[in-house]
C-alpha cells in the first residue's frame, strides 16, 4: 500500500451542507460572504434581502462545504414571501450542520414556532449570535449566552461579529471537524450552484435596495435577457420589472437620472466580480402584481 492511500484511508475526504438560517436582517448574508470568502450574498441594512436560497461553496484538498444563505423567516404577505417561507424551510431538511443566527437585539421567542423545530433537529446546530460589537455593558453577553442555551439547549453556541471576522475562524473549524464522510457533491473548482446570470441579477437589485425608498425596492425583480460574454468583455441587457406604472417613473427618475445612477454602480460592481469590462443596458418595465402571480413567480425562478 503506497503512502498515498494510506492517508486516504486514515482521513476520508469529508463533505456537508451548511444551512444557514435566521429571521431578517441579523447578517446572515454576511456571515455568509465572510465563511465562503467570496461575495456570493447581496448585503443591504434592509430586511429580506435575500429571495433566493444561495450556495457558496469552500473547497480544499480535504474537504468542501456547501454553505446555504435563506431568505429570513416572515409570516408571508403575498406569494413572492410564502415562496422565500418554503426555501427557508427547506433549508431544514437537507441540513449536514445548521447555522442558526440571531443577533443581540433579536428576542428569542420572535418566529417560535420555526425555533421550535430548530431544537427538534438531530443535525448539529450552531447558534451564531451576530453583531456582538454593539454589546455596551460588561455581563450582556453571558445574559444573552445563557438566555439561547435555555432556549437552545443542544446548540453549540459562537458569539460573532462576522463585519468585524471575530471569532469566525474558529466557527469556521468547528464546521470542519463536523462535516461528515463523503466525497463532494460539486467539482471542486465549484464556487456556487448559481449561473452568472444569477450574480448579476443580484448585484442590480441590491443597488435597487439601496438607492430606492420604501416598497419600491420590494416591488422589483431583475431579469438578465442577454449576457455576451467575450474574452475581454460581457454585454448585458437586464429588465427591471415593476408593479404599478407609477413606479416606473420613480425607478426612471427625473431625466432618467436615477437609472443612470443605478446602472453606473451595479455595473463598476459587475466588472469586479467578473474581472471583465461591462456594457450594460437596463430597461424598466411593468408587470401588474407580479408578487403575487404563480406564473410570474414560476418564470422569475420563484417557484418550481
């Protein structure tokens, strides 16, 4: 037996699904990002910025971890948020290892039913209590420690701030040392189960979030109908699509200055993480309720 196999033999390649979940707007996107190294999640201060489950996927000679980013849990208002109920509880059910995060504001009974089915889990749990750098007082965190433990009790619990990367290494290793056995479920140079398609989509709505007021970001989605990609360049032409004619013009803005806006930003961040020069075009347009129609949800990936 050759010294190669031996090895192999001794520490199988081990691979696993890391789900992460949590109510909105505790950073579970930017957990997300720090652990997979990449920006694979979009990032805004706003609730239910992710729609989509999203997969980033680490790789070593070792192992590979398949990190999962889930829309946060809501009571649903229309279609489009029972379609992001379903990815996140989907995320229950395929779990190797789950990520549960929460933050020092949240309040532990907040969404207790979906909690309740977290403590049911036989799966590892790691309970991901984020944004620790806004702790003031000296004892807080041992409070909020115990306060998850009663709540949680077969989690292991990681006190975080994943903007300030403390103490993510070491969540980080204690993943590995859970994963189970198993060769990977995607080629190793795999970085996401997404298309690039998918990144651009992304990056134009979180400039939709961050440059727009109230539900106007909310009533949008983005749809890429050409990407040219060429060795040192990639045309694209995406449509924004509204809900209301009225929203059309607020998207457009006075002499179309707030697209432009919009479109300089998403495509300098396009070029980044594509590494190419970009032409990007961008057009809006109207389609009445599109939130709450399956046909609609089904053709913008929503639903099966």
């Amino acid at each position: 037996m050759d010294a190669d196999n031996k090895i192999s033999e001794e520490t199988p390649h081990r691979a696993g699904f890391v789900n992460i979940v949590g109510n909105p707007n505790v950073g579970k996107s930017t957990l997300m990002n720090d652990l997979v190294g990449e920006r694979i999640s979009i990032i805004t201060s706003k609730a239910q910025t992710t729609r989509h489950r999203i997969m980033g996927i680490v790789n070593t000679p070792e192992y590979q971890i398949v990190y999962s980013d889930t829309p946060g849990v809501l009571k649903p208002k229309y279609k489009l948020q029972e379609s992001m109920l379903e990815f996140s509880e989907g995320a229950l059910t395929d779990a190797d290892i789950l990520l549960y995060v929460t933050d020092v504001v949240e309040d532990p009974e907040k969404n207790k039913e979906y909690l309740d089915r977290v403590a049911k889990e036989d799966v590892p749990v790691l309970l991901v209590i984020n944004k620790i750098d806004l702790l003031k007082g000296d004892g807080e965190l041992e409070k909020l420690v115990a306060q998850w433990h009663e709540r949680l009790p077969k989690a292991e619990i990681f006190p975080t701030s994943a903007t300030e990367h403390f103490n993510i290494d070491n969540l980080k290793n204690r993943i590995v040392e859970l994963l189970p056995p198993s060769p990977p479920f995607f080629g190793k140079d795999a970085l996401t189960d997404k298309p690039a398609r998918f990144f651009v989509t992304e990056i134009i709505r979180e400039k939709l979030l961050l440059n727009y007021d109230k539900e106007i970001p909310y009533s949008t989605e983005v749809i890429v109908e050409k990407f040219d990609e060429k060795e040192n360049a990639i045309h694209i032409m995406a449509v924004i699509y509204v809900e209301r004619d009225s929203q059309k013009g607020i998207i457009i803005g006075k002499g179309g200055e707030k697209i432009k806006k919009v479109g300089i930003e998403a495509r300098q961040d396009i070029e980044k993480f594509f590494g190419k020069k970009v032409f990007l075009e961008m057009f809006v347009k109207v389609e009445k309720d599109w939130r709450n129609r399956e046909n609609k949800l089904r053709a913008f990936g929503y639903l099966e």
